[in-house]
C-alpha cells in the first residue's frame, strides 16, 4: 500500500479487519476481497487527468479585456504555440487595437502582463483581425500567461453594447495549441470558448 496517506492505509486496514470478524470460520476470500476493494476505492478516489496536451484559455471581459493561459499537463508537455481564431466566435468578435479604427469606443493593443511564462513572439492580434498566434520560449506544465487586448464584437443587437463581449458571444472561437515533450515530439491539441469564455484543449483523460 505505498503511496497512499496513513489515514488511507487505516481506512484499508479497518474494512479488511471488519471483513476478517464477519468471514471467521468460513473463508478468508471475502475478506481478501474487502482488502483489494478498499484498495480500489482509495486508488480509483483521485481526479481523472489528460494523458497528453491539456491547456485551459480563459477570457474575461472588463475595463481591460484579459485571456489567461494556463498549461496543466502532467506528463511535461511545453506549449510552443497557441493561436486564437475568433472568426468562428457567435458575435463576430474582433480585435480593437487601434484608435478610430475596426471597433468601438476604447480600445486596447497587445499587452502581455506579468506571468511565469516567457513569450518570444506575438503575430497578428492587428485592429479588426481575428486572429492571434503566440510564440513561447518557455511553457511548462504550471505555468501560466495573461495579456490584455481589447476585443468588440459584430452584433447590431448585442447583448451589452458592441464594447462588451460576453460569453456567448465569444463562444465558438476556436484555440489551437502545439505542445511537444523532451523528446522532441510534437503534439496538437483545440478547444472552443463556450459561453463562460472558457477554452479547453485537450486530449482525453487517462484510463
């Protein structure tokens, strides 16, 4: 029973003994059996995890529209790359970057903000574009990187005004992202923001 906390192996220990006093003087196979179960249940009790890429974008709208990028996979993938394709998005978001220019009222360029992953390039994102890609250096499992540019969408009837995007209006854009391992293998994985302005890229969960 390695790796498991004492108050797990108690827990075994106490459904296997409690088996032993109703199996005496019969078998021991339904006590062994109570042993493998509790077992089971502590081992099995864990959250499912991906096995190969696994990122999560999230989009928050506010004075400064922001995306966060975390990367949680837990076999060491890097993210390398990531591109964001608002083109498919609900409200025909675009981006606002330039003064009097594709959006409305304020607007914001590419701002990276403080994060524990190391950009090295950043393309497009242009006033009225569609799309971003993202170029990292460094991206660990862990890791995560924000950045603020203003985003305006499409709709005569929006919901909040053309100014404010809300989540389903950005849903159903879609987010790429290229990861690769130590040994240098590639892997791709895409997500599409749903109506919480929430991305997830992923591959499946380990069975």
């Amino acid at each position: 029973m390695k790796g498991l906390r004492q108050d797990q192996r108690r827990f075994v220990w106490n459904r296997y003994f409690n088996s032993r006093e109703t199996a005496h003087g019969t078998s021991g196979a339904a006590a062994i059996g109570a042993l493998a179960l509790a077992i089971g249940v502590i081992v099995s009790a864990g959250p499912a995890h991906s096995c190969g890429p696994d990122a999560r974008v999230q989009f928050t709208e506010g004075s400064d529209d922001t995306f966060l990028i975390e990367n949680n996979s837990v076999i060491g993938l890097t993210l390398q790359q990531m591109a964001i394709d608002l083109s498919s998005t609900a409200g025909g978001v675009i981006f606002d970057t330039d003064y009097g220019g594709a959006g409305w009222s304020a607007y914001q360029p590419f701002n990276p903000l403080p994060s524990t992953a190391t950009l090295r390039a950043a393309s497009s994102g242009l006033d009225g574009y569609q799309q971003l890609s993202l170029v990292f250096d460094r991206f660990a499992p862990g890791d995560r990187f924000a950045f603020e540019i203003d985003l305006d969408d499409q709709l005569q009837g929006s919901e909040h005004g053309q100014t404010i995007v809300s989540g389903n209006e950005i849903a159903g854009g879609a987010v790429m992202g290229v990861f690769t391992d130590k040994h240098g293998q590639t892997y791709r994985a895409t997500g599409y923001f749903d109506t919480e302005g929430q991305a997830i890229l992923t591959q499946g969960a380990c069975s």
